[in-house]
C-alpha cells in the first residue's frame, strides 16, 4: 500500500485528508502537532493514522501534502531535506507559491518533485472541528508546478483532485498566482480590516447593509498567518493596493469636487465591467468561489 | 376610504405598494412613469389602481410615499407644493436624508409632515419586474422624523412598517443617517467599483474567492442614481473615504517594509473588533441586513 502523508491537520489539512481517504490504494497519514487536533482527528476519523511525527512518516511517503502556514512550511522543507523518499511527490496548500517554490528549489534534493497548490476553498472559521470531506467540492484547484514536474505526477495530482470532487484544476505559474490572489483574496482582506479598523464600527449595528456585512466578512483573519501571507507576497500585494487607493482617491475628488460628470462616467465604466465580468461568469462553469 | 400614493413604481416603490395593500382602510395607488411599468404593475396588480398622473391623485392622498430617485423627489416636492392635502404625510424612501429633508422643508407647506425613510432592503437588480410584497421582512426601516413630525404620523408610519414586516423601526437624525450610511453602505459602494477599475479583472477568472464575489457585488450599480447620493451626502462620504484611504495606506506601508510585527498587531485589532461586533450581532435581533 502507498502512502499520503498530510503534515498539519487544520481546516484544509484536515478536510483533504478526510477527502483523499480510500483515494486509489493509499494509506492517508495526517500528522498532528498538538494534543487537542490528534484527540479530535482520531474521533471523527481523518486520517486513516494519525501520528504526532510526521518525520518518522516521510521516507516511506508515496505523497507529502504540506498543510502548515507558509513559514511552517518553509521551515518543515528545510528541516527534513533529506527525509523525502527518492522519487516523491510534495505539495502544499498555502496561499502564496513564489516563497514556498524557491523554498522548495533551494532545500529539497533532484529526485523530490514538488507542486505548489492552493486549494480556493476556506471558512471564516478554522482547525480540525470544522474540516469536511466535501469542503472542496466545485471549488478551483490551482497548481503551479515546478520546471520539473513530472508528467506522471502531475496525472496523479489531477486525479486526487478530481477524487476531492474539486471543479477544476487550473495551472498557472506561481509569480501569475502571487499576482492573481494579491488582487482577487489578499487585497480584499486588506479592505476587509481597514473597513473594522474606524471607529463607526461599533455604533452603525441597524444600518449596516448586506454590503457591509459582505465586504467586511473575512475581517475576522488569523493575524499571525495573514501577516506571514502579506509580507511573503508583498511586491505584488503592495503594488495592487497602491492602484486601489489610487483609484479610491479618484472618486473621492470627483465626489468632494461635485464633479458630476466625471463622477457618473467612472461609475458607468465600472459597473459596465461588473455587468460583463458577471455575463462571462454566467457563462463559464459552475464552479463555486472559493474563500 | 383613505389614500396612500406610491409615487414611483420601480423595486422599493413597486414592493412598497404591494406590501401595502390591504393595510387598514386604505387604498393603495401607484404611479408609474413609462407605459412598460404602467403595465407591469397592472399585470400583478402591484397596487389597487395603477396611474401617470400622480399630481391629480395628490389632493386626496393622506399618505405620499415618494419613491423615486433623490433628484425626482427633490423636484416633485418643488413642482407639487400646492397639491399636498393639508395634514397629509408625506415619505421617501431614497438613501441621503439631508439633502431631501432640505427640500421638504423649504418647499412644503406648514401642514405638511415630512418623515424620511430609508428602507435598508434591496437587491442587485432592479424595477417593477424584481418588486415583490416580502422585500421588507425583517430588515431594518430607518426614519428620520423631522421636528414638527406629529405622535399620531409616528404611530402611522409604525403601524405601516410593522404591516410591511420590516423587523424594526430605527429613529435618527438626518445627520446621523448620512454618517451611518457614508459608511455601511456608500463606501462600500465606492470599494467595489474601484476594485472592479483594475485592469485584472478579466484575468482573474479561476483566482477569484469568495470574498472577491462578496466584495464587489454591489458594483453593477445604477451609475445615474448613485452620482446622485453620493455627491447629495458629499461631506460625510469624503470624509470616511479619506478615513478609508488613510487605512489601507497604513497597511500598505507596513507591508512594503516587511514590518511584521506592525502589521501583525494592525491586524490582531482589526479582527479582534470584527469578532467583537459578530458577537454584539449574534447577540442582537435576527433582523436580516439590508442592501
């Protein structure tokens, strides 16, 4: 029997080692680092084992699925460098992939084979309680694989996918995903507390829209991860938000100047893009957003 | 039988008049502009009688409900002065209050009560075609009473809410509204079409999340409509977004010079208070949020 190992069992580690249970002829080994996430991990069957040592676990791993933040991540590949099986595959989960990749470039040695991932599915909420088999289901799957990748691993990877039920697999570099998540999920985080960050917050409890409750919905962040998430991808995150608060200035000056007409022509400009960008959705696939 | 003149037949207007019918021993007229909402609004019979000419219906209306935009209602209270019942009440239901209470006040005759309304209901598309009687269901009705606002109008405009099954009954100052508003829902306005102003919005297909969906939702406005409330509540507005700007820039700079620890106690704050507020509201009512 072959061997998947998940190193980290929170809500993605979690959900895909419950999603990839009774994948082809692997064993799913989810290690755990405290008490509380093995105890819970063994109760609701996550992992066909759960272990506290994933480095015991890796020469025999078929597959390693690297679910930890991203300085976790790093840290994990450049402590256990040479306790990859020869001829292994080795992804991860986070969501920034340049800084995981030249991790992966630098410390891992020719035979290992890895393929950063990131899985667009989440919840406002974390850790293994909240982990489901089916969280990935309809979701995008984004790889970015090395200039190594094997042909035969990339057909494994698309096949686990499909057994998660994710909606498609969509392969891009990881300098086009750094770029594409600064913009569509870190910069609407970046809003998301810089809206909670005034002191209106507390006292418009009955005004609030269904705008506000949407826009400032991911506010609720884990801030030692998303500081690590920012910083490692903060050439394109600070070059997006440069061009938000640039254009956000804009329409501020129409509004403050009264400015009618050039106030109404940028709304139109922009509402016409959101009407087209919702018709090309319409007619693209039915994959669900992710988080 | 007495008389409530819907004046504007579109999503809030047409919903409106369907809610309101069979509400105590009043008859519910609607009218509609364009021959198309003419006939829509008969067809599903969105109020018990249907007309083009709301200045006619106006001597005998002892409730107009002006549901046009600010503009419209701005210039029908200027055209119509004369027409208004004596002891008539006379609402809107447009999202600035300043400027209409403005209006009402110097252009309606002394036995004329004005109280503003914000209903906080709403979807992304609009007109008759969209209205329906249940809009309202719990979601929160703003009002602003002016000073000569009599207790039995008060007790009207309750029993009216209460009919419609709006979940509750927020009173404030025109003042406060336009702060409220600026906030919870104009900015996010103003987000939503600057994130939309980037030139990667046709590339990020696949990238997006959930929080990018949510985000820029309300985007596809109404380009005409919103010119208008946001240069009616130009102060307040210009004021939050400056306050907004000055955010985001924070973060942008702790980013750029990788000052973790900066950005990560920004961070902790922000969602600390986001959490707190989720709290306050789980708390609270289970009034729905509005538009």
């Amino acid at each position: 029997m072959k061997k998947i190992l998940v190193v980290g069992l929170g809500l993605i580690g979690g959900s895909l080692a419950m999603a990839l249970q009774g994948f082809e002829d692997y064993e799913v080994v989810g290690a755990a680092r405290s008490q509380s996430t093995y105890d819970k991990a063994v109760a609701k069957h996550a992992a066909n084992r759960v272990t506290f040592d994933p480095a015991a676990e890796l020469p025999g791993a078929d597959v390693v699925i690297l679910c930890q933040d991203p300085a976790g991540i790093i840290g994990f590949l450049r402590d256990n460098r040479d306790r990859f099986k020869p001829g292994c595959l080795v992804l991860d989960v986070c969501g920034v992939k340049t800084a995981v990749m030249d991790a992966a470039a630098e410390y891992l040695p020719d035979g290992v084979d890895f393929i950063g991932c990131h899985p667009m599915a989440g919840k406002e909420v974390s850790g293994i309680d909240n982990a489901e088999g089916t969280l990935f289901r309809n979701t995008h799957f984004i790889v970015t694989p090395g200039p190594r990748a094997t042909a035969e691993h990339l057909d494994l990877l698309h096949r686990m996918a499909k057994y998660c039920q994710f909606g498609d697999v969509i392969e891009t570099t990881p300098e086009r995903h750094d770029e594409m998540i600064a913009y569509t999920s870190q910069m609407m985080h970046v809003i998301a507390v810089s809206v909670c960050d005034n002191e209106e917050l507390f006292s418009c409890v009955g005004f609030e829209g269904g705008s506000f409750r949407d826009c400032t919905r991911v506010a609720a962040l884990d801030p030692a991860m998303w500081t690590q998430l920012f910083t490692l991808n903060a050439p394109a995150l600070s070059k997006i938000v440069s061009e938000l608060e640039e254009r956000i200035h804009q329409y501020r000056v129409a509004i403050e100047n009264n400015d009618r007409e050039t106030l109404c022509a940028m709304l139109a400009s922009a509402s016409n893009r959101k009407k087209q960008i919702n018709l090309e959705r319409a007619r693209g696939d039915d994959v669900r957003p992710g988080f």
